[in-house]
C-alpha cells in the first residue's frame, strides 16, 4: 500500500498541475482526466490511515472510520463512473458512423 501511496500520489498531483501535452484533447476529455485523477488522488490520500491501521489497529474512532470509509467509496465510484463517461464519448468519437 505504501508503494501505491509514493508512487501514485506524486504522479496524480503532476497530472493535476501539469496537464502535459492536453493542447490536442477536446475540453470534455480535459475534464473528464482532471475528474479521474482527482478521485485517485482522494483514494490514495486515505492509504496512509489505512496502512496505520494494518500496524497499529483502528484507534480514530467509529465517526472517523465511516468518513475515511465513505471518501473511499466516492472515489472509487466516482473513477468508475469517469472511466465510464470517457469510454462512452470516446466511442462516440470514434465510432465507424463518423468516419463516412
């Protein structure tokens, strides 16, 4: 969980500041990559409270636990439903019908 942590923490915040080479992507593509890796980033912040678990047990209380918990599960859906969403507009893109 650690490595996660220090290799995609650092990398999401310089996707987030740079935007390297977004010139060529439509505006929606742009936010829909900000949107993704802005919820990564909020996953990754909960991993060292939960690699502080694993060592020394739970000790923030139940209200901390169901917060931690919850801004996990937002971000995950919130990833899904991103990835989703720039599927779906890059089919629609793409799509054979838009080549003729």
């Amino acid at each position: 969980m650690s490595l996660c942590f220090f290799v995609g923490f650092p990398g999401n915040l310089t996707v987030l500041i740079l935007r390297p080479n977004w010139q060529q992507l439509s505006r929606l593509t742009q936010c829909l990559m900000m949107n993704l890796a802005f919820s990564d980033l909020l996953c990754l912040a909960t991993l060292p409270v939960w690699i502080y678990d694993e060592f020394y047990g739970w000790t923030l209380g139940i209200v901390a636990c169901k917060i931690v918990t919850f801004l996990v599960y937002c971000s995950i859906y919130s990833s899904l439903l991103t990835i989703t969403a720039l599927s779906v507009q890059r089919y629609m893109q793409f799509s054979p019908s838009n080549l003729y």
